[in-house]
C-alpha cells in the first residue's frame, strides 16, 4: 500500500492556494462566475500542480484528484465561515462547488500535460 501522504499535502497546498483568493474576497464582492476570478484559479491550479508534480512522484491522475479536492474544499470553508462567522447568506453553494471543482480539474489537467511536455522534451 502506497503512503498517502503526498496526496494529503497536496491536497492541503491546492485547498490553502485557492483558498486564498476565495477567502479574502468579502461576502458581497465574491463571485464564482468572474472571468478575471476564474483566471486567477486558474493559474494557481496549474501553479500548485505543477510543484506538487515536480516535487512528489504522484500519478497524474492523484494530482488531478487532489488538487480538485483542494478547490472544493476551499469553497466549502468559505460557505461554511460565512454561515458560522459572517451575515452573509448564500443560495448558490451548489453552484459555486460545481464550477469550483470544474476548475480546480481542469487547471489541474492543463498542469500534468505541461509536466508531460517537459519530461517528454528532456
């Protein structure tokens, strides 16, 4: 059985990445469905897989995965602080989760084919 162990932190790299921009954001500014917003989690997806690729010998696949849980999870501790901690309400948690994992696995692809293209040209 295979340590768990690289996934985890990348998991928790791409979750405090993303989380980032996500979080800082006031409740009535934020707004999953900016392009400008997308684009920057964007980067920070392919950013954050492109490290967690060079520095651990994940599978492609793991990276993805990982990197796609990260961004679900900074989203829900966003809704979640804003419903403990804030007066914001949010009717679109569904939404929001869906595009931000949408991201989160596309950005994370786009980073493993550049790693692939780079390993493939050496």
């Amino acid at each position: 059985m295979k340590s768990q162990t690289p996934k985890l932190i990348t998991t928790i790299v791409a979750t405090v990445a993303s989380g980032i921009p996500i979080w800082t954001v006031s409740a009535r500014d934020f707004s999953m469905t900016d392009p400008q917003f997308l684009g920057i989690l964007a980067l920070i997806g392919v950013s954050v897989t492109v490290v967690a690729a060079l520095l651990s010998s994940l599978q492609p696949k793991d990276t993805i995965g990982a990197v796609t849980a990260g961004f679900g999870l900074a989203i829900i501790l966003r809704f979640f602080g804003d419903m403990f901690f804030g007066t914001a309400q949010h009717a679109s948690l569904g939404l929001d989760l869906v595009i931000a994992l949408a991201v989160g696995a596309a950005s994370a692809w786009l980073g493993t084919l550049v790693i692939r293209i780079k390993k493939e040209n050496r």
